[in-house]
C-alpha cells in the first residue's frame, strides 16, 4: 500500500473515532497495537472486538468500508499500524499538559 494512502485512510479513521469516541487515543496502547490482530487493532482495543467496533461505528463491513478508515487493508497492515502508532502519539503528545520547571528562570 502506498504510504500516503495508509496515512490519508488513518486520518479518515481517527476524524471517524473523533465524533463516535473523542477520547479513543487515551484508551489505545499504542504499543500494543497489532493491526493484523482483531483483538489488539484500534477498533478491538476500543469495542473488545473488531466485528463489534464496526457495528458501534456504523461501518458497513461487507462494503468493505473499513478499509476508508484505515482499520483493515487487506494487505499492509504492518504500515497501518505504524500509522496508526504515529497518529495516536502526537494526539497524546498533544494532550498532555505542559511541564513546568520548578527550578527558577535565570536571566543574563
């Protein structure tokens, strides 16, 4: 699969998570995810399994749909779930409040 495909189908899948389940980045370990692993893909680790996820989402399997979003490719999923691992990433890189330093600003 080219690799602006996969990216552009994780892009549509994530806005699709976004509206259904705003919060599906803090509930997905981005290090266990499996793509080729119904269980441990985005969806499963979101709704217990893969078939249940689509249903919740309103994805229509059988028109193959799920592949718009990036949740299933047929082929590639090793790119999608590294698609999906950078996806997840920088939205809880982008979440997580800022540090401040305790240790006081020195001025030269």
């Amino acid at each position: 699969m080219d690799d602006s495909i996969g990216a552009a189908r994780v892009k549509s899948g994530a806005e699709l998570l976004d509206a259904m389940n705003p919060e599906w980045f803090i509930k997905v370990s981005p290090q266990g995810l499996q793509m080729s692993n119904p269980c441990q893909c985005v969806v499963g680790q979101l709704y217990e399994t893969y078939n249940l996820g689509l249903a919740a989402l309103g994805v229509d399997r059988y028109l193959e749909r799920e592949i718009d979003y990036g949740f299933d490719s047929h082929v590639g999923t090793a790119s999608l779930t590294v698609h999906w691992q950078r996806e997840i990433e920088a939205r809880l890189a982008a979440a997580a409040p800022p540090v401040f330093s305790s240790e006081p600003q020195r001025t030269e």
